[in-house]
C-alpha cells in the first residue's frame, strides 16, 4: 500500500486530505504530517510550506526507488493564481528553472499539488451546495473553533470522495479543485 506524506498549510486541509485518502481506500497510518506534528497541531504558512517543499522533494526522491511513496502538498492560493503559487514552489527549489516555469516534479513522480483558490473554503462553500462560489471572495468562517472547523473539513472530503467525484465534477466547479483533480492522478491510487 502507498504510504502517503502530507505538506499543508493547517489542520483543514490536513483532515481533509486524510480524510478523502481514507474514502479513497488508504489507510489512516499510512498517511503522515511533514513536518511530524503531535496531536491536532498543523501550524504551518506558505512561507513555511516553501521552505519545506525541496525538503520534502529530496526526501521523496532518495526513497522512492525502494518505497511504494507518495507527496501530496497543499497551499492555499490566497491572492495569487494557481499556476503563480506552484511557479513559487518550483522557484523554492530551483529559482532559474522556475522563473522559466519548469515544472520540478518529474512526470513518473507521486507528488501532486494542490492549490485551493482562495482558500480551501472555497472548496467546502462549494462541496456543500454553493453552486455560485468563486475563487476570488473568502469563505472562511471565522466564528467554528478547531472542532467545527475539523468536522467541516471530514465532511466535505467524504462528500467529494463518495457523491461528487464518482460522477465527476460540474464545469462550474472551481478551477482549483478541477486542478486539484488533475494531480490526483499523479498519486497512482487506482493501480
């Protein structure tokens, strides 16, 4: 079974992708935090997330030739586009290759990258119904404690792993997620 590390921002997007990784059939211990949190601690920030991404890359590649591995990284777009934040990750490893938009994933490489536009509420404001969301307007709901926020964030991804993406996603539906979709493929998870 893929063993699967995960490089977020907070504890949303940590349960979310825990979540959906389980819907989709993997198991809860074969999915780790980067760095290794303790408890519901996930305390990181884009610029922590740049930081990390070429160490995590560098890890996933001195390992992936004796380890069935995997890479999922989050970050959210806040004011910048989808393809402006991974230009950031690619330029966090090679500054030159990325001002050229070289992508620094090799194509055979589970490392997929998901960028929710504005933030990954935009992903729960559209999973739970809001038809007419975008990218731009944030859905953060200042008011849910860590609690609400982590039931919020396992709900949506059962929604998407079990009524949403079997069918596939509507035109409409945010181009992150559509991307986000996308990356899913470089993970392997269906073979």
């Amino acid at each position: 079974m893929t063993k699967i590390t995960i490089l977020c921002e907070d504890i949303d997007q940590e349960r979310f992708i825990r979540q959906y990784l389980i819907c989709r059939g993997l198991s809860s211990r074969d999915i780790t935090c980067f760095p290794k949190t303790p408890g519901m601690k996930v305390e990181n920030n884009n610029a922590l997330i740049l930081k990390y991404y070429p160490k995590i890359l560098k890890s996933y590649r001195s390992r992936k030739n004796s380890q069935d591995i995997a890479v999922i990284i989050m970050i959210d777009a806040d004011d910048k586009t989808v393809d402006e934040r991974i230009r950031s990750l690619n330029m966090a490893v090679n500054k030159e290759e990325g001002d050229r938009n070289k992508d620094m994933r090799l194509p055979n490489e589970k490392i997929a990258i998901f960028v929710p536009a504005r933030n990954i509420e935009t992903w729960f404001s559209y999973i739970n119904g809001n038809q007419d969301c975008n990218e731009q307007d944030d859905y953060k709901n200042k008011t849910l404690n860590t609690t609400e926020r982590i039931t919020l964030a396992e709900a949506s991804a059962r929604k998407l792993a079990s009524d949403i993406c079997p069918q596939g996603l509507d035109e409409n539906a945010p181009y992150s997620l559509h991307h986000a979709c996308n990356e899913l493929q470089r993970l392997q998870l269906d073979k």
